[in-house]
C-alpha cells in the first residue's frame, strides 16, 4: 500500500489517529469485528503502540498522518465532558470507520443493524411513507420500543432536529456513511450528561474533521426483484492551520413486496399453522342469512380469502440526498473555530394493500341480487380490480443544520468550548386510502349513478368510484431547532495519582413542532387539524473526576483507581424539572486489567408530537370491528368501533435507574488479544405506549379494563370524544340509527403504561496476529439477556419475556485475514431464537444465522489510491424464522442474498 492511500480518508482502511477517540485506542482495538473497549485516563498511550485496522487486520504504527500527542488531550469521548478521557466505569462500543466500509452499509440505519445492543441488529431497518412511524428510531436494549425514545442519537455531540409528523426523532438516515469517521456506542444510562432520551444509552455519529483532494465512491447492489445503488463525492482542501471539505451522496434502492419472498404469507396451513388470509378481497363475498356466498359464483358456504401481504412493501422504495460540509480554522494559538453544516432528502414510496371495505348493502340498491329471501346483505370486498393492488403513500423529509463552534484555551490546562446548534425539517406524507363514509353512501345508493356495484364493481359508475377514491391521509409538518452550550474544562489540582478534572457547563435548547393532519379529499384541507407547540429547556450540569492512584503513588495491586461523579439538571417549560446523578469507578489492580462500574437515573421527557401537539386527536370511526373478545359473536365484526386516538398533555417523564460493572484485559503475555465483559441492569418505568387494542390480552387483562367500553351508549361515546374531530363516519350519532350500536370504544391515547426490568452481560473477545503472509483476526462479540421482566400497565403483575417472544443473545462472530492486497473477511450475525406462549400450533421461534462476506482488493500497483470491494450479505440466502402470524415470520429479517459491489478512489 502506497504512502499517499494510507491518508485516504474516504477509503476507510487507515482511520486518522486525530479521528480515534481515547475509547476507541484501547489496546488491542477488536479485528474483525466491532470494537469493545473502555479506558482510563491512562491507557491511551500504550494503546497507540497496538492499534489494528479491523479490516485489513493490520497492525498500525504509532505514527500517522497528524501529531496524535497534540490532539490526544482535546479529544472528548462520548459519555463524558472532559478531555482526553475516557467516561469512568462505561463500556464504550466503537465502530469504525474500517467497519463502515466492511459492513457494506448503505445507511446510517443499516450500520446500526450491525451492533448486537440495538434493537434493530439482525434486521434490514427502513423508514416509511408513514406520518405514524416513517423514522427508524434506534433503541438500545430494547426499551421503549412501543412508545417514546429512551436512546439518544448524536451527530459530534448535538442534537440533531427531528423528523416526521408524529415523531420529534432524527432520522438517522440524514448522515451519510461515507462522511463517518466514528460511531461510539455507551449503552449505560446518559442523562447526567445529556439529558433528555439518554436511558437505554448514547449513539453519537462523529465525522470527519479535515480532508484534503477529491474522493468518490460508487457502488451497485442487487438481489431477487431488487436494485440499489449508491455514491459519494467529497472534495476538500487543507491548508494545515485549517481545512474546508463539501460531501455530497446519493442512494436509491426499489422496493421488495410480500409476494417476492416466498418466507411472507398469511397462510401458514403447509406449515400446520393457521389461514390468516381476510375476506376483504377482489372478488369479495357477500353473506346472506348467516351463510356466505363468494363473487362471482355466489356459492353457499364459500369465501374468497386473500393475502393482504401479497402487495405491501415489507421493503420500500427510498431515494436519498446528502450534503454535508465541514470547516475547521485555528485562529490563533488559543482559539479555534469549527463549523459543520448538512443538508438531507428522503424520498420513501411504499406500497400496502389496496383498501378493503366491509358494509350492508340494500334491496333497494339496484344492482341488489337476491339470494333467498333476505332484504340485506353483508359485503366484505378490495377495491384491487378498479384501483390496483396496491394503495401508494409518498413522503418526502427534508432537513438542514448548522453548528459553529469555538474552542477556547485558557490557560493552565482550562479550555472554554461554545457551541451553537441549528436545525429545521419539514415533512409530508400522502397515505392512499378510499373514502369509507363515500363507500357507505355509495352502498346505499338507489340510482345506478348513485350506487356501488359490490358485485361487479367496474359495472359502477366512474364517478362514484372517482368520489370513493378521492381520498388520503395526509400530514405535514415543520420542525425546528435551536441550541446554545458553554463547558469550561480543567484541572482543579494535582494528586500523586494525577489531575483531578471538573467540568461544569449550561446550555439552553429550544424546539418547536408545527403539524396538521388532514383526512379528506386529495389537497382538500377544509377539516384538517393544526398543531403549534413548542418547549424550552435550561439545563446546568457538572462532572468531577478524581484520581486516587496512579503513576505517581500507584503500585503493585493498586495501579490505578478513579472515581467520577456527573450531575444534569434540566427545566423544562411543559413537563417540569430533573436532576439526573452518575458515579463511575474504575480500578486497574495489573497494568493489563481493569475493572470498573457506575450507576445513574435517566429520563426521556414526551415529545412534542406525544404532549402538546394536537395533529392527530381525533376520534377514528371503523365500520367493522376485527378486535374483539374471545367470547364475542361472529356477526360483531360488522359492528362500528370507535378509537379515541392522539397525544396526552398529561403524559410524565419515562424514567429509569441503570447500572453496571465490568472488566477489560488486554494480556501482555499475548499481544493481539482483548477481552472484556459487562454485567449491566435497568430498571425502566412509566413508558410511554398505547393500549393494546389490537391484542386479545386486552380484553382477558383486568389491568386493561379502563381503556375499553364493549357496547358503548351514545351518551358515554359522546362523553370520551368531547371536542374532538370524529373522521370515518358523518358523526357518533349515525352509528346508533336503526337500534344499532358499536361493538366497542377504546381509549387509544398515549399514555404512561409499561415498566421493564432487564440484565445482562455484555462480551467481546478479540484476537489478531500477523504472520509471513499479511495477518489473520478473529473476534466474537454481543449480548446475553439474563432477565426481562416487563408490566403491561402500570402497577399490573410482571412477566417474563424471556418464555414468551424475546430471546437471549445477539452476537457478531467474524474471522478475516490479509493476504497481500486482498483483505477479508466472513461475519455471522446471531439472534436467539425463543418461546412463545398463545398460538396453538407453534411454542417456539427458531434463531436467525446470517452469514455475510466482505473481500476488498487495493489497485495501489495498478491504480493508485483505487480499491475494489464485495460484500455479499446473508450469503446463503437464509429465510426467517417462521411464526404462525399474518405475516408469517418474525425475529429478524432480510433482503435475502444482497451482492454488493463498490469502487472507491481518491486524487
């Protein structure tokens, strides 16, 4: 490899020293697999005598393209204020540059997939088309997953504006891989740091700094009945004293439906499991004094079944644009200036079911058939044949930011940083859908120009299916944000063990969410919702760190032992105030050993888009009701029910109290080695989710019996909806004509429900070492879940979800080798397979084992500063695993046997 590659920066093999945090220089950083490590203040050091680039396995030199031991002490490592310091007593996960280009990650999303504590690992995470949900939110530990967001996602330390309708989360997927210098994963608790979000822990994405030339990426993937591609451009100029780069990228990949992947179908009786195909089908069926009839034969005791995943994206189609820009400038030997800014677009279509539609249709309808003597029939039918297959929802995020900073010496080891932060979005999303009030009327139209043919429903007149299809979901909404931040830094004194450091600091965030939902006619806006809400919060915070041994009085047993304490306390202007503590401790008895541990409580203050915003409070009518007790009679399914939907303004903060402890050793005796391990434990309270009304346990749990109505009066109905917009009906009362009554009334608001409890342990095990032919690395990294215990609702009994739908481990196990320019490597991704209680026909859901391969060649001799890559994901094309469901799989998933390949070069 030529010396001018090895400064390639866009190419990823060699991260710059100045990119590394002192978390990620533990000795023996992992080859071969996602870096585990934790330090101390004085570890980073000898750590820059053993670092290996995890691609190439590689062992690198301790000199690089930029004066480590200049910038060592400025680094700040996520988890702590403080410089040059590793967060007391956290594990720290890094991935690296090197990993982001072996991961073959498209986006920020599917790097994520790759870490073993996230939720998402084992998965291919996408946005939607959705204004409920059209923003991947990551989630360490699995907390939160129904409601709020208990894991925070940083960009070099900020916040970042949020994205959606109904959600205030960053999309991730705003920041490009190719600009990544870093990820640094803390799955502790990070309030007392941070603030708001941090309980399962804190993602920050740290990018480049400086580059200097032209870089670009090119790469083309493929699998069954799919297509992506995408690139990168970045041109930049340093000039030493500073350094201007502009990235773009671009990414677009099409859409995968149901039927393209044999492992999804709602019929699962090959399988001895259950039909779950719907009856709302094109033909449909039509019912008739008890008995059902199928179109178009209209025989006794059939029905037309159909699968409603056949034609609904379980992947959608994305389109992406990235800009991103970065200027550093010293200003002069006490102060300097950095500024970042990015520009994002996210074009998402997915595809669902076309809508299917259930109702009674008249004898006085003139394209009324009878079939017996009964005046009425039931009509159960897709509106596939005359509007396609397929319904389309489109949405489109944008967002932009600024963040300008100072960096501030000011003697005797003190430094001021000031940071300001700046962010807007803006969101919309289309939902095709049909208009079901127009359909009921159509039904019992009694002209042909009046009426739906459920029959035949081309027969119908055009317009009327015209009027039925006018019809979306539509949402938009606009986000802001804005931050100030001031950290004075230093040494307060000096101990034989070392400097004791404090850092103390405030800051002032404001945000701001302006929404409106509308569902009516297409760019009729006439009944839409408006939403105007926004927060403030003042926040102070310190930390302290105080070295009781070390260089200076350390000795054998006792090298080194520090302890920390942080503190966060923050106001907000909705939800009140919090005080946030963490302590730390870490201990190192050998030069090559350390233990360490901490303890803190964390919150998650309810966003905007769950409190104050009004967008989508509604109450929502269905003409049927497909969620029903057990002991409910077949014939309630054509019965109403009402859902009072939207966000709560008397929702509290979700909390939590987390803990951990753990060692790493890095043996002397074996140089390449590194272990480690972390027992860790949460305790999460008032999470915010909504009832289950889609779950039968709703009705069997007493716990639940304040969120249901079975056979509301009017005057109760009336009562839950108050003010509110009713959508899906012309209003309550129409419901109640003719002595009927709905099936049921759900309180479906967000609300403070769940609480979990979880432990486990935490590992990672790494080995390389170089041999006559180039190197060879191996390492294992992951997850054990020993206990989770969650409550539905609040004060309700626990259960363990470890014997019914979570499994235990998660873990990444790779092997690789250099051979010359040729570098690969083979990684199995795991998730645990586990019991499962409720379905007749199955108890258990087996593990999913993927296999990917990476094989990347350096051009150097033939192009210089050209490298070649393959990614091949789930190379044996494996399916997950099955569960008897509408969907018919579960725990992980895939686009089946993704090749990928990717030129990279720099001038």
């Amino acid at each position: 490899m030529t010396g001018d590659f090895s400064a390639l920066g866009v190419l990823g093999l060699r991260s710059l020293r100045l990119g590394v945090s002192v978390a990620a220089l533990t000795s023996g950083l992992v080859c071969g697999g996602l870096a585990h490590a934790q330090t101390n203040q004085s570890s980073a050091p000898a750590a820059l005598q053993s670092r290996v680039d995890p691609v190439s396995g590689r062992q690198l030199d301790p000199e690089g393209e930029v004066d480590v031991a200049s910038q060592e002490a400025d680094i700040v490592v996520t988890g702590t204020l403080l410089r040059g310091v590793a967060p007391t007593g956290t594990n720290v996960i890094a991935v690296t540059r090197d990993d982001v280009l072996a991961t073959g990650a498209a986006s920020s999303n599917d790097l994520l997939s790759s870490i073993p504590q996230v939720g998402s690992f084992g998965t291919v995470p996408s946005g939607t088309a959705s204004f409920a949900s059209p923003v991947v939110r990551p989630n360490i530990r699995n907390l939160g997953a129904s409601g709020g967001v208990t894991t925070l996602v940083l960009v070099n330390g900020h916040r970042m504006v949020g994205a959606g309708v109904l959600q205030t989360t960053f999309d991730p997927s705003a920041i490009p891989p190719d600009i990544i210098e870093r990820v640094e994963v803390v799955p502790d608790g990070g309030s007392a740091i941070y603030g708001s979000d941090a309980i399962g822990g804190v993602i920050n994405f740290i990018t480049r700094k400086r580059f200097n030339g032209v870089g670009a990426s090119a790469r083309y993937s493929f699998a069954d009945d799919y297509r992506g591609v995408d690139g990168n451009l970045t041109v930049g100029r340093d000039w030493g004293s500073g350094s201007l780069f502009v990235s773009y990228a671009y990414a677009w990949h099409d859409n995968i439906l149901g039927i393209d992947r044999d492992y999804v179908h709602a019929d699962n009786r090959a399988k001895g499991g259950t039909d779950f195909r719907t009856a709302t089908c094109a033909p449909g069926t039509i019912t008739a004094g008890g008995i059902s009839y199928a179109l178009p034969g209209l025989v006794p005791n059939t029905s037309n079944l159909c699968d409603s995943n056949a034609y609904a994206d379980i992947y959608p189609r994305e389109q992406r644009h990235s800009v991103y820009a970065g200027l550093t400038q010293k200003l002069n030997d006490n102060v300097d200036f950095q500024a970042t800014a990015y520009w994002s677009r996210r074009d998402t279509t997915t595809l669902s079911s076309q809508s299917g539609f259930t109702g009674s249709i008249l004898f006085t309808n003139p394209y009324f058939r009878p079939i017996g003597l009964s005046p009425i029939q039931g009509v159960a039918l897709s509106f596939a044949d005359v509007f396609g297959k397929s319904a389309t929802s489109k949405a489109r995020f944008d967002s932009y930011g600024v963040t300008p900073s100072f960096t501030v010496g000011l003697g005797g080891n003190w430094q001021l940083r000031a940071q300001a932060n700046f962010g807007e979005s803006y969101n919309v999303v289309r939902e095709q859908t049909i208009n079901s009030a127009a359909a009921t009327v159509a039904l019992a139209g009694t002209t042909t120009a009046t009426a739906l043919n459920p029959y035949n429903l081309a027969a119908t007149n055009p317009a009327v299916l015209a009027t039925i299809a006018d019809f979306e979901n539509f949402g938009d909404a606009t986000q802001a944000l804005a931050e100030g931040r001031l950290v004075l830094d230093g040494s307060l004194a000096t101990l034989p063990g070392g400097d004791i450091r404090l850092a103390v600091g405030a800051e002032y965030h404001f945000e701001q969410l302006d929404s409106r939902i509308s569902q009516d006619r297409r760019n009729v806006f006439t009944n839409a919702i408006n939403s105007s809400s926004n927060r403030d919060v003042k926040s102070v915070f310190a930390e302290l760190l105080v070295p009781i041994f070390g260089a200076g009085n350390g000795g054998p047993g006792m090298r080194s032992l520090q302890i920390s304490g942080s503190v966060r306390h923050d106001d907000y202007s909705d939800v009140g105030g919090t005080t946030n503590p963490k302590v730390g401790i870490s201990y190192k008895p050998f030069d090559d050993f350390t233990l360490r541990g901490n303890y803190g409580t964390s919150f998650h203050a309810p966003s905007l888009a769950d409190t104050t915003s009004t967008a989508d409070s509604r109450v929502q009518v269905f003409l049927f009701s497909p969620y029903r007790a057990a002991n409910s009679s077949p014939l309630d399914i054509l019965r109403p029910m009402i859902v009072i939907a939207g966000g709560n303004p008397d929702l509290r903060p979700e909390k939590a109290k987390t803990w951990s402890v753990g060692f790493d050793w890095v043996p002397k005796a074996v140089p390449g080695l590194v272990a480690s391990a972390t027992y860790w434990n949460v305790r999460f309270t008032d999470g915010i989710a909504v009832p289950p009304i889609t779950s039968p346990v709703l009705y069997s749990d007493p716990n639940y019996a304040s969120f249901y109505i079975l056979s509301p009066t009017l005057a109760q109905a009336q009562a839950a909806a108050g003010n509110l917009i009713v959508t899906g009906a012309p209003n309550l009362a129409s419901l109640y004509l003719g002595g009927t009554t709905p099936y049921v009334l759900f309180n479906a608001r967000r609300t403070n429900l769940a609480s979990i409890h979880v432990d486990g342990i935490d590992f990672n095990v790494g080995y390389t070492r170089e041999t006559g032919f180039g190197s060879i690395n191996a390492n294992v990294s992951g997850t054990y879940t020993l206990n989770r215990e969650s409550s539905a609702v609040a004060g309700g009994p626990f259960s363990d979800e470890l014997k019914n739908g979570v499994g235990r481990t998660t873990l990444v196990a790779a092997v690789g080798a250099r051979v010359g320019d040729l570098t690969g490597r083979a990684t199995l991704n795991y998730r645990g397979g586990y019991p499962i209680l409720g379905l007749l026909t199955q108890n258990h859901v087996s593990s999913f084992k993927t296999v990917d391969l990476f094989l990347s060649y350096d051009l150097g001799k033939l192009l210089k500063n050209t490298l070649l890559t393959l990614n091949v994901d789930n190379i044996f094309d494996q399916d997950p695993p099955y569960l008897n469901s509408a969907s018919g799989y579960t725990n992980g998933s895939t686009l089946g046997r993704l090749v990928s390949l990717g030129i990279r070069t720099k001038f």
